[in-house]
C-alpha cells in the first residue's frame, strides 16, 4: 500500500508517498523535489507549471499566476 500526501503552499508545493513507511518527496522530470506554485497559461489550452511558470511570469505577467493563496477570498 502506498499513501500519497499534497502540501499546497502558497509559494511552494510538494508531492510525496509514504512506502514501507518512509516518506520520499516526488521529484518533477528535472530531480526538483520542491515546486514553485506558479501556473503560466498558454495558447491552445497549454500550460506550463513551476519553475518554467515563475521564469516567465516577468515575460508574461497577462497569464501567469503565483502564490494564489494570497489573493484568494479577496475582492479584485
């Protein structure tokens, strides 16, 4: 059996899975273990997320979002 747990931060996430009961953080296709909370949203339905997002967040501040916790429950 394998548990899975999701840390949702406001400027950082996580993923990580207990087995045999120890816990390892999931690491992203580059070996990062800890991702940006950063959503960059593209033509045609795209998206990029992390470290990618937040490099183009001074490029392209139209489309990406960081740290959303922060604004959420607030008026615009």
């Amino acid at each position: 059996r394998i548990a899975v747990g999701i840390d949702l931060g406001t400027t950082h996430s996580l993923v990580a899975a207990v087995r045999h009961g120890v816990a390892e953080c999931l690491p992203d296709a580059q070996g990062r273990v800890i991702l940006p909370s950063a959503v960059r949203y593209l033509p045609e339905g795209r998206r990029q997320i992390g470290a990618e997002a937040l490099a183009a967040q001074a490029d392209d501040p139209e489309n990406t979002l960081v740290s959303v916790k922060r604004f959420m429950g607030r008026s615009v």
